[in-house]
C-alpha cells in the first residue's frame, strides 16, 4: 500500500500568510478604534452609527413668523396646575383710573396669586368696547372664562376663582412678572401716504394752501365760539 504523505507549508508560504494578516490587522484597526455612536432621534428612536451625532444648532425662527406673544411667555413661567387652570379659564379684569373697586379687586386677585390680564378704560372707543363686551359701563368688571361678573363683590370673586380651580393661596414662582395693563382698544394712528393735490408752482414746488378766511361769527354767538 502507498501512503499518503501530508504536505506542510513552506517557509515562504507561512512569511506569505503572515504578512497578509498582518496587513489585514492594521487596516482593521481604525475602525475598531473608531467606536460606535448611540444616536437618539427627534422623536426618541434610538439607532446606533459609526458617526457620532451632529451637534444641535440653534432653531431660526422662519421668515415672516412673528416672535412669541408676551402673555404666552407669561404663561410659560406658570406651575403645570395652575397653566392648566388658567388655559381653561382665563382671568381678565376690565378697570379704569381713579376706580377704588377696581383697586379692590386686583389686590384681591394679586393675594391670592391668579395670573390674569388688565384692560383699561379710559377713552370713549374704550366705552363702546365695554358696552358691546358686557353690556354695561360698570367697573370693575371681571371673566373667568365665559363667566362675567359684573362690579366687585370679595365673596363672589372668591366663589367663582375657587368653582374655576384657582388655588387659594399663591402658587405664582418669584421670577413671575405680571403683564403691564394695556387699552381694551389699540388705538393707532397712521395716516395712509395719499398724492398731493395742490397746485405746483412754474418751478415745480407744491403751493402752499391758502389761508383759511376768518368768518364772521353770526349775531346770536357774540362770543365767537365755534362748534
């Protein structure tokens, strides 16, 4: 019988083999070294990369968005009970100067730390507003959410900011910073850019308007007063 003989590797095969897994050991090394990353989405999800995560940037506000309202920053220093009390019912008060109920009642809402808006009455646009909102031209006057109460009553005011879930005492943070009073109604003057009609002067300036003639007054306004 003829045996079989097993063939061993050369010295030169086993320098060969060697060497290539020497190389191969070196490619492979950065990529060990490199890591893996735990990325954690916008939306939570978890996934894992040989990159690491891009650093957050600042969010820019899109052109055209208006900036946060202030009574929604206000809003936002409030505890999560009381924002969620105060999103449900929303306390305005409606005063005007020289008003002692008024005084009475923001001191009342002050105490007891209910966040709420101020408006102002104090001109004749204000009046009407108030006429159309409540019905009358009584001050103070108070809503607690679609509640209206009209003229200042302590044990009234306290019976619907305890109905609405207002805490009794104040819950407010000392960084809290009360919105200033406005009008109940924005008055803005602008005057709309309209074209000239007076004549223009052979050198291409606008005339000036003629004075105004001095009317004699009629004989049963000896004062001369005009209306």
């Amino acid at each position: 019988m003829n045996a079989i003989r097993p063939e061993f590797p050369t010295n030169e095969t086993l320098l060969r083999l060697l060497s290539a897994s020497l190389i191969a050991l070196a490619l492979a090394t950065p990529a060990l070294a490199q890591g893996v990353y735990r990325i954690v989405g916008p939306d939570g999800k978890v996934s894992f990369s040989d990159q690491p995560q891009p650093a957050a940037t600042p969010s820019s506000r899109p052109a055209g968005a208006s900036a946060p309202s202030s009574a929604a920053s206000t809003t936002a220093q409030l505890p999560f009970e009381l924002r969620q009390v105060n999103s449900r019912f929303p306390v305005t008060l409606y005063s005007s100067r020289d008003c002692a109920p008024c005084n009475s009642g923001r001191n009342l809402l002050n105490a007891r730390g209910i966040p709420y808006t101020e408006k102002t009455v104090d001109t004749p646009q204000d009046s009407d507003a108030l006429k159309r909102l409540s019905g009358e031209l009584s001050l103070p006057f108070l809503t607690i959410g679609g509640q209206q109460i009209k003229g200042y009553s302590d044990t009234e005011w306290t019976k619907f900011l305890d109905a609405a879930g207002y805490p009794k005492q104040s819950a407010l943070p000392s960084s809290y910073r009360r919105p200033a009073p406005s009008p109940l109604v924005e008055i803005r003057s602008e005057e709309a850019a309209t074209p000239s009609t007076a004549p223009a002067t052979a050198q291409g300036r606008t005339a000036p308007a003629p004075a105004e003639v001095p009317v004699a007054p009629p004989a049963q306004n000896p004062a001369g007063i005009r209306f």
